[in-house]
C-alpha cells in the first residue's frame, strides 16, 4: 500500500526505528548526530595550478575530495544549505 500518491519517489525517509538511527560523525565538530539530520558537504582541495591540471586527469580530481557529514547548527553556521529535500527543511535557513 503506497503512503502517498505523490508521482515521485521519496528519498531519504527517515526509515530506521527510533533508537537505532545510524549515528555519524560531522566533520565540523565532531559530534555523534543521526544520519537523517545531518547535510553531506565534500570537501577537498581545490587545484588552481594550471600546470597540475593539465597533468591530473579531471577524472580524479573528485577522489581528493572527501565526504563529510555535518550536523544541523554547523551546517547553518557554515551556511550549507540542502534546499528542497523536505518541505519543512525549505523555510529554513532562508
Ligand atoms: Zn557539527
């Protein structure tokens, strides 16, 4: 039985049982928060030589960057920003 009729597929549901979320690390300050509250930021260095990246394949420049999870009041202080994924979560952060 479908929860809703909405034409699209939900992601991130908020699926595990109370009590049993999956905790994460953010990267930020490095407090235990659920998975489901956390925004996922990539970071990495930037290479601006233009010698490098003429030598450096562009297809692995994105394995310098790093994912990394980031807890809710980081995420406002570092002003990321994950618009759109709940309707609740758009009103914030504006
Ligand atoms: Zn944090």
């Amino acid at each position: 039985m479908p929860v809703s009729e909405a034409p699209y597929t939900r992601k991130w549901q908020h699926t595990h049982t109370r009590g049993h979320e999956s905790l994460v690390t953010c990267g930020y300050c490095g407090r235990q928060v659920p998975k489901y509250k956390t925004f996922i930021k990539f970071r990495g260095f930037r290479i601006t030589d233009p010698t490098v990246l003429q030598q450096v394949d562009k297809r692995y420049i994105h394995t310098f960057s790093q994912k990394i999870y980031v807890c809710p009041s980081c995420a406002r202080f570092h002003r990321i920003v994950q618009r759109g994924r709940t309707a609740r979560k758009k009103h914030l952060f504006r």
